[in-house]
C-alpha cells in the first residue's frame, strides 16, 4: 500500500543524526556532494575534508536511511600508535637466542645431540655438578664457606670442567694471546675474574701491584694462577687512556757505533723492566734527526726522555719542558741546567795516570776527546790535576784533540808522534779513539808498550782482543743507564737533580802498559 506524498515544503521530523530536509520534487544535485553548480550545505565540520569527493551522503531520503559505501582499507604497512619506551612492532628486529641444553632429570639420559651441543659450549648438566658438590663435601667436610674445604676456583659458566690447564695458542700477528678455552678469542680480563672468582678491579690491583690493596694471599695466588694459566696479557691502549702513561721511557745517543753507549742501554733496559716499562732508543747524529726525535716523542709518545750527547741545546730542553716532558741528561752538564747524572771522570783520568806513573812513567801525553763534550773536559782536567799531584809537566805538543772515533784516534796520535820528542805514554779518553792510536803506532812501527804504553778510559769485552790487549779504567756504564731511569720515574719534572754516580771504577791491567825502557 503506498502512503500519500507529503506536500511540498512540509518539514519531516527526523532522527537527531540527521538533518531536517524540506520534502518535495529533488534539485540537481542533492544528495551528491562536491556538485558545485548548486552548492548546498553540507553535513557539517566531521564531513569537511571529504567534500571533493563523489560518494553518497549519509541522508535521509523518503524518509529511509540509506547506507554508507564501506571504506577501502589501505594498502602497505598499517601505522601503529607509538608509544612511549616502546617502538613498534614491525621496526624491532628480530634475534634469535642460542640453544642451550634442556636439563634433564635424574637417571634420564639426554639425547645425542644435547650431549654434542653441551661438550662444545662447555654447559655441565645439573646432576653432574650437584655429584661434584656431593663428592667435594664428602671429602672436605664443608662447603664453600668460610670453615669448609678449598674447593677451587669456581668455573665459569662458558668454560669446561676439565681441570686441567688450557692450551694456549698465539695470534699470527702477534696482538697476544688467545685461549682455545674462550672460543678461539683474546683473553679479557672478565675472563680472568671469572676464573679466580673475584671482580675485575681486583685483578688489576694484583697485577699493578697497588700497595692499599688488602688481600688474603690466597687470593692472589688465585687471581696470579688464573692469568697465567690463560695467558692474559693487560691491554696497554686501555691502561693508557685510563692512567696518561705510555710504559715507554726514551733515550737518545750521538752514535749506536760507539760501543760504550751499548753498556748504558743495557742498564736503562734493566731498570724499565723493573717497573714494568719499555725503553726506546734512538741515534741522532744531527741536530735535524734531534729536531725529528723530539717532534715525535714530544707527542706524549713516552713518559720520559733520557738525553745522552752533546747536540741538545738549552732551547731544546726549554721546549721539552713547556711541553710537559719530563728530561734528564745522562753522563753530560750543562751550564744553566740543573738536571743531569754523570760518572766521576776526573777520578777515572787520575786512576790512569797514577797506573802509569807506578810504572815509572813520567813524560805522559793525553789523547783528549772534542773540545765541545762535557765528558772530554772534566778528564782533561782530572788528567792535568793528577799531573801537577805527581809534580810532572804537561808539555804544549803532548795534548790533542780528536773525536770519539777510531778514525780521529789515528789522526790525534799521527800528530803527536810527528811533534818531535815522543812521550812514553799515552792516556786516552775513549776507547774508540785508542783502537785507532794502536793502529797508528803499528804503522809507524813503534812498539807498544815497549816503546809507548797506552791505557784508555772505559773497559769492553772489546779491549781484551786487540792487539796487544788494551789496559783500560772500567766504568760503571750499566750502573749510569740504571740510575738514570731510576731517577726520571722518581724525581718530578721540575725538581734539581745533580748526581755523580761513582760506583765500581778500577784499572784493569793488561799487555799494552809496561815499565818505560831506559834511554
């Protein structure tokens, strides 16, 4: 049965959702937005952004409710709330954890490939250790307390129970050592903690031999086995960045050819060994290889720097101190400068020519180093003094000058015996340069010591194979390159340091000194 139209303009009340709509014949347009040619209100603001659009309104028409077209859902990944401390799912990626073997219970046996799997990560079934513990208790009495039995250091987790030591390998490159117990990787030092059961600031106490740490000795015998049964080794540019010091300790010669410099390294060596520190070494013959050596080592390359040769100049050590390097001159002065350790020279020149003087020497000349060395000065000067003590004169043809070499030493005792009256000594003031004077006399056919004995200061393993063996002054080189070191790592950078270092000094006789002939 079809219900009566309504007049035109009649108002139909209508359900609050929708709007009132005059009844009557329809309009272009009218129930269709985004008609432009006759424009009509629209829905209101919810319906605002979706005016260009040609879809059906949500109206009333006829009084029946027509549907709305459902919405086409959006392709690619659905947006999620973010919140906070949490980032969505699709952004979090995906990790996937190691298997671990299933424990299993008592009296089961676990499957093949749970036993492969447990024997390469080193995992130790839960029955296996509580029969460890048992038998432990049983033969100990106790536990792991304080009044129970020594059970060991506790394994960790991923390492084997095998009590024996762990083989150790090394790395091709030589960065160190590995374990085959940590996987085929670098020991650390929570490797080491974990096996002596202690926290990993303690085995770097026990291992940098702090004083305030207060440890049962058992403790350190511990945490002492423990690294070496690993091989670890400290990670220098780890201690470096945490302590501003490299272990490094520097030193500068003239000449590597020169062997009494071989005896100093060696003592300088010894003494930074002692305290865990290495020493660098390096020749600058030139004040542009000096230039170099202090650009580099200026750098916070080394601790300390040990200056040993007669090129460093008072500019040079203002500018190692305005950088913060401490310095110490080894076996030289300087004028102005108040930081140096030497050896007693001039006594060394007055043990030589009293050793000659007992021969019955009196008319003695003096092969001198450059005029330039420290060194050559302070024995010139114990030379002369030793010569007025014995009331001798120093005659002006019988000093000459040359350097450390074999090459001057010829040059220097070609001159003096071509001055005319020959002396029946010679002392001279480095080893180096006595190697070339015996040389010389050989060439000009005088025989040593029948006619010219010759003693040197400085006794080397060297001098006893010339021919004839040299007589020589030892000197405590060694002891001069060790208390060097010992002196830059306890003395601060700005403090005086003035020491002679006398030590064991003596004349070693030998075939190239003899009583004078009679003229």
């Amino acid at each position: 049965m079809a219900l009566p139209q309504p007049a035109a303009g009649l108002l139909v009340p209508l359900h609050p959702l929708f709007r009132l709509r005059p009844l009557g014949p329809r309009r272009p347009g009218d129930g269709v937005r985004g008609d432009r040619r006759h424009p009509r209100p629209g829905p209101g603001r919810r319906d605002a952004h979706r005016q260009h659009l040609d879809v059906p309104v949500r109206r009333a028409r006829d009084g029946v409710r027509q549907p709305r077209e459902p919405r086409r859902r959006r392709r690619g990944p659905v947006p999620h709330r973010r919140v906070r401390g949490r980032r969505p799912r699709h952004h979090r990626a995906a990790v996937r954890l190691p298997a671990r073997p299933p424990r299993h219970r008592r009296g089961q046996q676990p499957h093949a490939a749970h036993r492969r799997l447990a024997d390469l990560s080193g995992h130790v079934p839960l029955a296996a250790r509580r029969r460890g513990r048992a038998d432990a208790r049983a033969a100990g009495g106790g536990g792991h307390g304080c009044g129970g039995a020594d059970l060991g250091p506790r394994q960790p987790r991923h390492a084997a129970a095998d009590p024996r030591p762990v083989p150790q390998r090394r790395h091709r490159s030589g960065a160190g050592t590995v374990s085959t117990g940590t996987g085929g990787r670098r020991v650390t030092l929570a490797d080491v903690a974990a096996r002596a059961r202690v926290d990993r600031s303690v085995i770097s106490r026990v291992l940098s031999g702090d004083p305030r740490l207060l440890i049962r000795e058992e403790t350190r015998r511990r945490v002492l086995d423990a690294v070496r049964e690993l091989g670890y080794r400290p990670n220098v540019a780890a201690r470096t960045l945490r302590t501003q010091r490299t272990g490094t300790i520097g030193l500068l010669i003239p000449d590597y050819a020169n062997p009494v410099y071989a005896e100093i390294i060696k003592g300088a060596e010894a003494a930074a060994a002692e305290r865990d520190c290495v020493l660098l070494t390096g020749s600058a013959g030139a004040a542009s290889e000096l230039d170099s050596y202090l650009d580099l080592l200026g750098q916070g390359r080394v601790d300390g720097l040990l200056l040993a040769g007669e090129l460093t100049s008072k500019a040079t050590l203002d500018g190692l101190t305005a950088d913060g390097l401490p310095w110490l001159l080894v076996n030289r002065t300087m004028r102005g400068e108040a930081r140096h350790v030497v050896l007693d020279d001039e006594r060394a020149a007055a043990l030589a020519v009293e050793h000659l003087v007992s021969l019955g020497h009196t008319e003695i000349a003096h092969l001198a180093g450059p005029s330039r060395a420290d060194t050559a000065q302070r024995r010139e000067r114990g030379y002369r003094a030793s010569m007025r003590t014995h009331g001798l004169v120093v005659r002006p043809g019988w000093t000459n000058r040359s350097d450390y070499t074999a090459h001057g030493g010829y040059r220097a005792m070609i001159q003096i015996l071509d001055a005319g009256e020959r002396p029946t000594a010679v002392f001279v003031a480095n080893l180096a340069s006595a190697i070339g004077a015996l040389h010389a006399l050989r060439s000009r056919g005088v025989a040593a010591p029948d006619l010219m004995s010759v003693v040197a200061v400085h006794d080397l393993p060297l001098a006893e194979h010339l021919w004839p063996a040299l007589t020589t002054v030892r000197m405590p080189l060694r002891e001069l390159g060790q208390r060097g070191v010992e002196l830059l790592a306890q003395v601060g950078p700005d403090e005086t340091v003035r020491e002679v270092v006398t030590g064991p000094m003596e004349v070693v006789p030998r075939e190239s000194t003899a009583p004078p002939l009679a003229r």
